[in-house]
C-alpha cells in the first residue's frame, strides 16, 4: 500500500522468466529501478530457451548443452547489469512443461525469497506456448505458497502484487496495459543489459523503439501537468490483481 | 506518479454524481479521506434525483420543487460532513439527458476546478440510465477541457485520472474492481454523511455491510504481512485509463 | 418467479419491434404460446420498416404511403393470426431516431400495457442500426416506467423481465442466446403469421429452417430424458437481468 | 424444462465441492431448498481442504491426518443440517491435480447419481486454483458420463444443467450471475449449517451478510409486485448452458 | 498473402479433426475448394470418435474393434470423396487426452506435410471437450514445429495461418467468424462425402442446411454488386492470426 | 472476394476522417497502395481538427478561420502526395457532433463515391471522443446508402467492407488488429505526406516507428517463407464485417 511505513522498507522483487532472455526485453526497466531504489530483485529462468529462442545458435550448429551454456552466460551478464541476483531451473523449453514438480520448486523459490513484488508473463500468448504455461504455474505458485498447510520451508507468504510484462505481440495476446511504468532513470542500464545478449541485435533496436513508444504513453497519460522530460522511456504492465491502496490518484 | 515531488502538494477531488445522494453511497469515503489528508473535494450534482430516486416523497405527495430543495439540504449536508464542496447544475433527472451544453457546462467546472483526480459513474448500469450518461459527460468534458482550442476560462486540464466508484450492483453492471480503497480512517466521516439522508434510512444498512465487505477484500488483497485491523473498511474502484507511475506495488 | 402463486395469473407479454415485419420472424413462436396459454399479447411496432425493409416495393415504384399501408396491413395479419393486439408509433425507419419524445411514448405503452414479459431487439447489431435504437429505448422506457415521480398515467412498473429476440445474423451481433424456448405447439401459428408476409416469401423458408436448427438445441440442451419429440422447434432468446427463481433448473 | 410433467417428480441435485467447506457457504441455500421440496441432494466433496482451507488448525499444531478426520465430520454435520448425502473423494487439495483417473470417479459418480441439476464452482477464480480445476473436473465428467461408450454401470446421463455457484470474490472471477435464488424458506437451514463449521466462525456473518445482500438484489430484480417479505435472502449463480423452457418469464 | 506470386503456386490444406466425421460436417467444403484448384489436402484424424460419436454402434452391440473400424473405412470414403489423404493416430477419445507425445506426433506431421494454411477445431466447446483439446495441440504443435531447436526431420515450419471451423452450437461456443467462406462449386463433393457417413443420416439435411444458411450470408456481406447465385454455400471460420496481405478488399 | 473477376476492375477506397490530419498517420499507406494498383481514393475529412489537434496554432495565437485554411492546406498537400481526392465537410471538432444532417451528407458521399472499400476510425478511443463517432456516422451511413428506399441520388450500394484504421493508443482502444497490410511499395509516399504537416514534426518519427513495428508484425505473421524484405512496413487494420472470399489463406 503505496503510503503504509512498511513500503518505505526495502522491498524484494521477483522475476519468473520463462526464457533467459524475456526478462531483459520486457521487465529489466522495472529490475533495474527497484534496485536503483534499494529493492532487492531475484529473476528465475524456467528455461535457457535453448531450442524455441536460440535459432541463430542452431543455425551456426552448436550442440545444446552449449547453447544452454551460452544462454546462461548471456542472462547472467544482463542480470549483473541490472544489480539482481538470477538462478536457472532448468526446465526445458518448447515445450516449458506444467508440472506439480515444476509448480513446487517455484513455491520453495517463493518461500524463501519472500517477494513483495511479483513479475511473470501474460496468460495469453497465441505465438508462444511457453509464456503462458510460465504465468499458470507463477501463480499456481504464488497461491500454494501462501497456505500454511503447504509443505516447505519459511513462512507462508503474503499476498505480493502480480504484474504481467509485455509481450512481443501485445495487442494478439490481450495485453491491455493498466500500469505505465516511467522507467527514465533506468534507462541506461537496460541498455547496458540488452547488449548482454549481442545474438539477438536486432531486438535492440525493437525494444529500444518500444521503450520510446511506451514513454510517449506514460506523459500521455501522466498530463504535461508533471513536466516529464522529452525522453521519457517506458514498460507497460498489467496489474492482475486489485491495487490496495489509502489514496486515489 | 505516487512518488514524484509534486504529488505531496495538495490535490483536488471533482466527483460528478448523477443525483444528489450517489456520492454519498459510493464515494463518501474517497471523498473524506482526500479531506483527511489536505486536499481539496469538489461535488457536482448533475441533478438532484428528484424523480428517479425520490420515491418516498412522492408517496409522501410532495410536490417537485420540495423534492429538489429536500434533497438539496441533505446533500449539502452530506457534503459538509465529509469537509468538501457541492454544486448543482439541475440538470434534470429520470431521464438525465446528454447534450453540448451541459457538458459545456462541465467542461467549465473542469476549467474551474482543475481536478487531480476524478471521481464519476461507471460506464454500464443496466438498471439506471443515468449513471452511464452522466460518466460519458464526465469522460467528454474531461477531454474537451484538455484542448486549448476549446473556448473557456482557464488553462487547458492536464490528464487526472479518473475512477469509477461502485454501482448498485457491480456484476450486472460489468463492474471490476481494479483498485480497493482503504478507508478506515474516513469511516466515521462516511457514516456520518449516509445519516444526513434519512429517508433513505434502509441504505445505511446496506452500504455499511458493503463497507466491511470491501474491508475484507482489502485485507485479502493486500496480504496479511500489512497488519491492517479486523474492522478494515473499503471502497472499490474501477480505474479507467492506466495508471502512471515509478514504483510497481 | 416460476413457481410462485401470482404466476399462474395471465400475464401480459409486450413486444417492441423497430419494423412491422420484425417480430414475425423472431418472436411470433413465443407469442403465440403465450397466447395459447392464456396470456395477453400485445405489440408495438416503432415503424413500418418502410424505408429499409420493403425493398421490393421501392422497386415496384410504391410511394411512401402506399407502403406504409401495406406493411402496416401485412402486420395487423399477422397479429391477427398470433393472436396479439397490436399498435404503430409510425416513428419513421432507416434511421429510427432516438429521442426523448419516442422513449415517453413507450413508457406511457408500459404504464398502460403493465407487461410481465418484454421482448425486443439485441442491443448490437452491425448490420441494423434501428434495432439497437428500438432496444435502447424499450429499456430505457422500461426504468423511467418504474419511477413513481416519472409523469404519466398509470401505476410504476415493477420489473418486469427483458429477453432479446434473434437478430438476422446472431453471431455477428454478439447474440448468444441463454433460453432456447420451445415453441413446437405454437409452430402452426408461426407459419400462418409468416405467411400474412407475402412480399418477403424466401424468408419463410429460412427462419423454417431456424426454427428447426433451434429446435436441434433444445432437445441437445434439454437432454434425452424429457423424450420431446423430433420434429421440435424452437426460438433462441438473450435474458437481460438474471432470472429470479425459487426453483434451480 | 419448468413446466412439463416430469418435473414434478423429485429431481437430484449433485454439488461437487473442491473443499469440505465450500457447498455450506455458497450452495447450501439450494441444496436445503431442493431438500425441502422433496428432491435428493448429493454432495461430493474432492478433497477435505485440508491443507489450503484449514490454517487455524495447522496453526494449533495438529496433523495432516487430524485436520482431515475433522474437517470431514464438519462436513458431515453440514449435511445432515442440510438433508443431504455426503461422500468424499480425498484427492488432495493445494493443489487439487486435475486427472483422467478423478474425472472418471466423477464419471461414475454421475452414473450412479443421475443428477437432474449439478452445481459446482465456476471456471475462473484467480486466488484459488482448485475451484476451477473442479469445476473443469465436472463439466468433462458431465459430458463423458453421456456417452454410452463411455465404460461404466449405469445408463448413459442426459443433461442435466449446471449451475456455478458464488466465488469468494465474485467480480475478480468474473462472476456475472444470471441466476438469483431466493432461498428465504432454506435460510435456517443455512444458517445451521453453517454453525457446524466452528472454526471458520467470522464466515458466519461474512456469508450471513451475502444472503442479505443477494436477498436484496432477487427483490430488486423480482419487481415489488410479487410482495417479497423485506428479510428475502438469495444465492447467486451462474446457468453455463443455455436454459431449456416452454414459458419465457 | 494474396496477391504475391508464389501465393499462384499448388498449396497444402492440413486438417486436425479430433474424431473420424469432424472435417466432414465442418471442413469438406474447404478441402474440396482446395483440391479443385490444385492443392493437396491432408486430414489427420487423432480418433475415431469410437466412444463419443458413434452411439447408434454402441446400441447395435458392436465391439470397440468394429466401430473403430468402422469409422475409419467411412472417414476414407468421405476423403476419396473430397480428394483428400487421410491418416489417424488412434489417439483415443472421450476423453482425448492431451500429451507431449501426441502432440510431438502432430509436430512431426507438420515437419512432414509443410502446410501452407491449418484447419482444426476451435478452442471453446462446452459441449465437447476434446474439440478444444485437439485445437491446443494443434496450435501447440504448429509452434513446436517452427523452431529450428525442435528435433525432428524436415525443416522449420513457417507460419501458416490457421482457420477454426464451425462446432455444432456455434453461439454457445464463442464462436463468431471472421471469415464466410463461398462453396458453391465445392457443394457437390460435399454432399457426396457427408453421404460417405450413412449411420448420422439425420446429420445431411443439418448440415445442408447450414451450408444455405452460410451461403445467404456469404451474399449478405459480400453485396448485391457481386451477382452471386442464389443458391450460393458457405462455410463459417475463424481466422486465428491476423491476414497478411498487400491488399485490403 | 479476392479472386473474382471483377475485382480485377479499378475499386475505390473511401476513408472517413473525423479530422484533417488522421488519415495521413493511420491510413496513408493504404490509400497510397490503393492508388499504385490503379484504384481511386476519396478522402472525406469531417472537420480539420481546429480545435482539438492544433494546439500549437493556438499558441501561436493563430484564429480559427485561420487554422482552419491551414489544416485544410496541409490535408490537401497530403492528399496530393498520396494521389487521392479530398473533400471537407467541416463539420466542426472537439466536440464532433453526431446528427441525422451530417450523417445524411455522408450517405450522400456513398451514394456518389459507390466505395468498394471503406476505411474509418474504431469504435473506441478513451483518448478521443470525436474518432468514435465518425465512426458510427460512417458505419450508419453505409446502412442507410445500401437501402433503396432512402432518400438520394444514386443507385443503393453494395455491401463494401469496411476497415478501421489504428488509434493512438491501440490496446487502451481495444484494438485487435486482424488485418496487417504490408505498406512497403506506398512508403515512400507515406512519409511525403506526413512531410506535408510540419507543424507535427514528433509524429513523423512517432508513426515511422510504427510502420517498423507493424512491418515486425507482418513478417512475423506471414513466415520466414515468403522471402519478406528486412524493412518491410506495415499497417494494422481491423476488419469489422466477416471476410468473403472463396480461398483460405
């Protein structure tokens, strides 16, 4: 609740990431201003993304374990840019498979990281499987992890907010924005973790429009009341449950 | 932006309120704790309810204008026991029509008031015909009064956001409660200003009980790490354009 | 509420069709089993359908008079041949304009008629912009007659609930239908009213073939158990509010 | 189909229940009512609830196996306040894992039962995963027990309506009820039976306050004319098929 | 996309029918139009519809073996007749039961058939679960079978689009097409295949009355300009993915 | 449908404006590709957008008379540029006011223009009042022109297609784009007619951004196979009536 004391403590970010990589496009805006403010932020890779997002890798005929490794080295080379810790479950990808395993190793993660800020992917994604079936068990998760009755170590959790990052179509995958995120001053540093992943430089440049786009909307949005700079740069989130709050605005 | 420095300024509330008791059920409580905290609340009445939710003094055979001065008193009454300001345009009720000239006239309010925030009537109320007409006059002027073209006193409106408070009954009306308001601390103010309507004694029950409903979803929602009391109470709100902001949470 | 004493008084079905021929094909099965059973049926027809729907007489050089005769003729037939009473507000057609005047003149049909059952046009229709304008009004109509301080003889209406009736291309126009009616016993007098539209033959057959297709749904929906007979038919409606029921099932 | 003969015979209401606890708070009204009026009622419960529903218990130390013995006497109670059958399938609950081998004892379930009516949870409930995984459970169970070539006693099932009763937090879940169920005459049942769940004892008045709160809405949209006394309590839910019927009203 | 000239080239129609009769009742018309002009059509049955679709075998007292075969020999006839291949993958129904390995089955169908454009079921059927759960494989399994990463022979697949087509109660199944489809030369075959199914002879006249009921509104929204004939067929279908295309028409 | 005949003669796009400069960003890329295949383009600009989008004519204390000549110089210069035709209804701005008269001048155009395609604002902009009511104008204007019995010169139109063109902010409108038009061969001609409006030099970059992203789009839709160019353009579109076409692709 955006003016309790307790907000003014040190929160804990975490990032469920289906792919090494999603999480450099869409939310290193986000990482990067919580930890800018002194916010812990944990990102968890399901997968490496080694078979669905790596083609340039299997095109240049590398083996899997060293595309995995590859990727590894890339997303933690983002997260360092980023100031956030990263773990990798290792999971597989196209197809990220929904299991109870799966859905359990993400409670323990949730258990001990004890996040007060949730970030994951949309349920809805007509161009990739795996995004999806990241956010089902995300908060599958989420969920278990707050019953006492729920086996594991720590304290069941609390209730911390979800907020889904944007996808690569957004508009096919029902992705109606209700945050804009001004993510300004952290520009720089998703710049720097982007180029972490030089395989992938054409997406510099999309994201890097996106990031514009989406700033555009923020002053939109905000009224030039606020007197937003001219580069004003942006993410865009959906809020998936209600915002708690004492104030309107 | 929650945590820009202009937001600690005092802002303005403008809710527009279909007839003369809307604002009391629904956003009494928003309207109290903007007073709270030292901002300023501006009521609008489009029209008083004098023929669409007046019933009693109708059986009770008071004539027109008594209704209207009637429900003048209690609305003012209202309002002074939430600390804000009230006006009304008398509009006419049951039907509230639309038309340029009265959303002129609240395209001036706009001008006049320059809000922070607004406060109006969701979008669908299949029940009452009013309340959506009186929520696209409110989303028309807003805009209208963004335009420096517009003819008018004053500067042009920046972007407030705007929330729709809750309708009689919210699944009917497609109403999906995107913020939960906490508002203990406006509580009393809240009960004080439904007691300024007597005839409608039957309501006091029955959003009182919504109170502590919403209460309970705001503890649920907000997770019981925040310590919030037994007897939370809230208000729901639908937020219609995103939200802006620098801090997910 | 299906099983309380009062509703085995007869009751009083009003019907708003935005043109002459409308209800013909897609109420006159309810209407005609409403009649059967003893209640009151009575219909008003907003306009002739004269601009839009008497393509064939336009092209047979009828004047604008002519065909309003003739059409009015054609529904008083088919009225006749259902059973129901039937009036004509001669509000013009292609378009049918909204206005408060034509919204007054229904509340005073429902302050006269006092209907237990209302049935007119889905609220969408891309292809049809009338309808919608008829529904519209015919729900607005229905809450100012529920006013007690709305003028005009009569008592308040109480709540009398509201089905949408299958427009030319249900899919389109967001039409999914929540009753499917059985209307095997009132089938001969569908086709005789059908039949009062000569102008319009190649109609017959195809809402014969609707009749039939919704009738597939009826048996599919009721289940096998209720042994209704193969050759059911049937009418899809869209209830507005939620049915009031002592009784799931 | 309401007034065709055979539903005068006693019908048989099945509610299947994720948790021991969920038929009391929000399905017990119909169950007492469809008891009251000579029908069965048949209630399966999947799981105990034991590890997501059941934390003053694992609070107060006690084991897995304790918390399921009482929460399983609890229900048991609830029934028999109620009128109505119990069984318990102990599938395990946080999660409750959806699989072909639960659905087909819910196959054989709606063999042996032959429901005329089911109740269950509706689809979507984003703080609870296992409702709509019964719900899912259900539906398919519903459609495999209809096929005769499905293996398994009994006759193939017709079909039988089904019913989504009210979720915890009814907008969140998309909850749009089409139903209201006035269940005045059940509400001593309902309160009974709730009281055999002691540990929960603040749902008491949460679910007290909802049978009031729907209580006014069935009045609401009843209409005043059918003289419902002003203590009406209702029950909400949502028809998932289209509803089957010879008389619209 | 329309109008580039490898669009003139021979393409390849791949249909998904989760039981043996699907694509005859819902997609003949779109196989036989693909094979007039050129194109190789590849239907995939993953069942026979041996549990679920073949009552009237079930109630001659024939065995699983004999249905199965059964239906294969008349889903051969129905694809002679359209001029089509045919293969099953024996998958089981009622329920057909979603898997890794089936799905991986449908990947290296597509890595083999290299579809230029997709039919299959859409993903919303209250009436039958395996309609849906065929849809998601297939959509799945399209995606799999695009990255390189994904083992299997043959190369990545590109991005066909893909067409839902018609479930039995179009309405009650969210299904709103976005595409009419004109059949008319195709309508011989698909009488003749539709006959290749005698044992659902009640299934003919439905269909064929379907095809008229489409094809008048083929002509409804194609326009009078056109000069189509009066006994024009169609068929409904939902394009999933947005058209690519250079032309807007 | 695409592959007639008489789709090979020359068709004309009509495109409905609500102000001057809309169709340039949105839509030029259509009306420039329409025009290098040979077809006419007719532009229809309801009002020049003095009010509502010059606010930095306002600022430079510029009349309304004078805005006015400029925005209609500006519009005609990027009409030129695109090789289509331009006309002004002037039907004034902030607000766009619907009525019957102006509604009636646009059938007129219809009725003169005989379009074979149809391009227009969507139906939502919370952003914007006046884009939605151009487009029910429009939308109910097409209706009328199609019914011989309205009054006009000219014979009754067809049934042409009509697609809107994408809003500033396209997921707060909920726009779904269904159509993505490669624009490639017409962008050269886009940006001279965005060229042609100085005064909102931002926007040139804003949407040359956009037909990047949208171009993404295209490629990523139509698959690696069709051997698109790295810089192919888009535009997004959402077609409102049902495809007719005798071809699934």
């Amino acid at each position: 609740m955006s003016d309790q004391p307790q907000s003014t403590q040190a929160g804990t970010v975490l990032v469920v990431s289906a792919h090494a990589g999603d999480f450099v496009w869409r939310a290193s805006g986000a990482i990067a201003s919580a930890v800018q403010r002194g916010d812990r932020a944990v990102i968890v890779c399901l997968s490496f993304g080694e078979r669905g997002e790596s083609a340039s890798q299997w095109l240049a005929g590398k083996s899997l374990e060293e595309i995995k490794a590859m990727r590894r080295a890339e997303a933690e080379g983002a997260a360092a840019a980023l100031g956030a810790e990263i773990e990798f479950l290792d999971a597989g990808d196209y197809p990220l498979l929904e299991s109870p395993e799966l859905t359990d190793k993400l409670v323990q993660v949730f258990r001990r990281v004890v996040p007060t800020v949730v970030l994951t992917h949309p349920l809805t994604d007509p161009y990739n499987g795996d995004h999806p079936a990241a956010a089902r068990m995300t908060l599958q998760a989420r969920i278990l992890a707050q019953a006492i009755g729920y086996p594991g170590e720590g304290e069941p959790l609390g209730a911390p907010p979800v907020f889904f990052f944007e996808p690569h179509q957004p508009e096919q995958s029902d992705f109606k924005p209700n945050v804009l995120l001004d993510i300004t001053a952290a520009w720089p540093a998703k710049l720097e973790a982007m180029k972490c992943l030089p395989a992938q430089k054409h997406m510099w440049d999309y994201y890097s429009d996106l990031g514009v786009r989406r700033g555009v909307q923020v002053k939109r949005n905000a009224g030039p009341n606020l007197g937003l700079p001219v580069d004003t740069k942006g993410e865009a989130y959906m809020r998936y449950y209600p915002q708690v709050t004492t104030v309107l605005e």
